[in-house]
C-alpha cells in the first residue's frame, strides 16, 4: 500500500511539473487584440497585455524573439521578446495557436536621424555632441518624437512586447 501511495504521489509531482517554463496568466495584464496594440503603442506603452494569435515565425539565429499574427486580420503582427522564455519556444511551434503575456515596449527605429541631423545642422560643444551620439538626450519616447517632429522628421515607431508569461492553446 506504501508504494502504491509513493508511486502516485511520484506520478502527481511529475504531471504537475510541465516541460516548459510557463507562468500563470498574469490577471492585472488587459485583454488586447493585436492590432490595437500595434495601432497604437504609445498609449500602452509599459503596461502588461495579454493577447493570442498564431505564432508565425520563431528566430532560428538567436531564438530570442517570435513574431505573433493576429488569427482574425494576419495583416496585424507583434513582434515578442521572448527573455527567459527562449528555451521554451521553438521553431516546430510555428503555426500554433499561443496566448501571450507580457509588457509593451515602443521603440523609436529612426532616432539615428536626430544624430545626423545634430551632428550635421547644429552647433554645439563637445560634450552636448558625445552625450548625443551616445543616445543619452531622449529620457522617453514621448521626448525623441517630439524632437523628431521638431526636426521635421516622421517617427518611426516599432512596438514589441516583452514576455512575461505564454500558454499554447
């Protein structure tokens, strides 16, 4: 009788400890579609989502990003950063069904443009010129568009999102 209850409580550890490191869903994270955090990433910016879609692609060079398809409209994508989950996610998952958690980052993609147009347009010391070339000027997104708009320059901005929990469904 000992080792039947050994042997099943054995069994209970093992099922409950799953393969892939998964969190639970994080319930402060809001329910989003993918095209609406895409649409408009400013206004989420640093907050906890949560989302589904189709993974569509896993990297294979350095397997520390996926890219998320929205299953309704595939014109929508988000791009995932995949942190301390890159072992759990493989290409062979490509085409599953996945519910992501995670933190929404925007990026400004062209703020080289504001260097070149320091460097080149602008008089200044030393100092305000390393300090500019070393992308120490910006302290917010917010504040890089905004001087991007002053120079006359569109923003491109790129959202990703930072992982902090998934489940295939």
């Amino acid at each position: 009788m000992k080792k039947a209850l050994i042997v099943l409580f054995a069994a209970a550890i093992l099922t409950s400890c799953g393969t892939q490191p998964q969190q639970a869903a994080d319930t402060e994270a809001e329910d989003q579609q993918i095209s609406a955090i895409v649409s408009d990433p400013l206004a989420l910016e640093d907050q906890a989502v949560r989302f589904e879609g189709i993974i569509s692609h896993v990297c294979r060079h350095s397997g520390d990003k996926m890219r998320i398809v929205q299953e309704s409209d595939d014109a929508y994508s988000i791009l995932v950063m995949l942190g301390d989950f890159a072992t759990a996610i493989d290409p062979e998952m490509e085409g599953q069904k996945v519910m992501v958690t995670g933190l929404v980052k925007a990026e400004v993609a062209n703020l080289d443009a504001l260097q070149e147009e320091h460097v080149h347009g602008e008089d200044c010391d030393h100092e305000e010129e390393q300090a500019h070339e070393e992308g120490d000027d910006c302290e917010s997104t917010q504040e890089a568009i905004a001087r991007l708009k002053e120079k006359g320059i569109d923003p491109d901005i790129r959202v990703v999102v930072e992982m902090t929990a998934f489940e295939l469904i």
